[in-house]
C-alpha cells in the first residue's frame, strides 16, 4: 500500500462528504448529515474557511479524514478541536487513523495550540481504545448541549 497524509485540498470534497455519511451511518444517524455540499465547500475553501482537513489518501483514494478547526478556551487559549476523524470500514487497522492521529498533534505543536479536544460517543468502544493509546484524558463531568 502507498499511503500518503496530506492536506485536503477543494477536490477532495466529493469524496469527504462520502466518508461524512459513512461515519453518521456507523454512529447510527445517517439522516443528521443536513450540510450541503455548497456550503461544504464553501466552509473550507471559501474567502474565510472555518475547517482544515487531512486525508489518508492510500493508492490515490482518499481512505480517511480528520478534519478540525480552531477552538478558544477562556481558561486555556487556543486549543484543536477535532471534529470528525474517520478511515473507511474496509482500511480500518492498518495505521491511517494513527498517522492521522499523529499529523493532529504535529499541526496542534507548530501551532502552539494549548491541545486538542474531541467527542467520542459512549459506546464506540475501538474509538476509546484507540484514544485511550494516547493516554487521552475522558471527561465524564460534561453535558453536551445544543439548539
């Protein structure tokens, strides 16, 4: 396998908002994905992106993402927020989510972001296994909230 992480790029859009429905089909709402692929677009590559992204591309096919954006914290400054991080069903366990994982923390260090933080849902037990590798500290004390 070749495997290549790099930045995403305007191009890659078709094939991330594919992966987007992959993930909302694991974590079993496939129809809260309501974005369109505009506005997509447009919030990454557009005048003022709001997104970064890189991919996994293996063999030339973007196999993975992780895509984040710049969170501030009045306590701590700025911090990585990671949005959505995701290989395909079918590469899953041959290291993309690790060197996704790992180009993260590289991009949060030459940036002097104060970290990076994330959800995970309560039963994605390889998702926690995976974090739990990076001696990721899970923060029972939150509620989620939104409107």
């Amino acid at each position: 396998m070749n495997i290549a992480i790099r930045n995403a790029v305007k191009e890659d859009c078709p094939r991330m908002m594919e992966l987007i429905v992959e993930l909302a089909e694991y974590e079993k709402a496939p129809d809260q994905v309501t974005v369109s692929f505009d506005h997509f677009v447009e919030s990454g590559f557009g005048n003022n992106p709001v997104w970064w992204a890189y991919v996994a591309e293996v063999d030339g096919i973007v196999q993975g993402f992780a895509l984040w954006y710049i969170r501030y914290s009045t306590w701590k400054g700025q911090r990585m927020y990671l949005e959505d991080i995701l290989v395909t069903e079918k590469m899953r366990g041959n290291g993309l989510g690790k060197l996704l994982f790992d180009k993260l923390i590289e991009e949060c260090r030459s940036r002097n972001f104060s970290g990076m933080v994330w959800q995970v849902l309560n039963w994605n037990d390889p998702a926690i296994n995976f974090y739990k590798k990076y001696n990721a500290h899970f923060d029972a004390g939150w509620v989620n909230c939104s409107i």
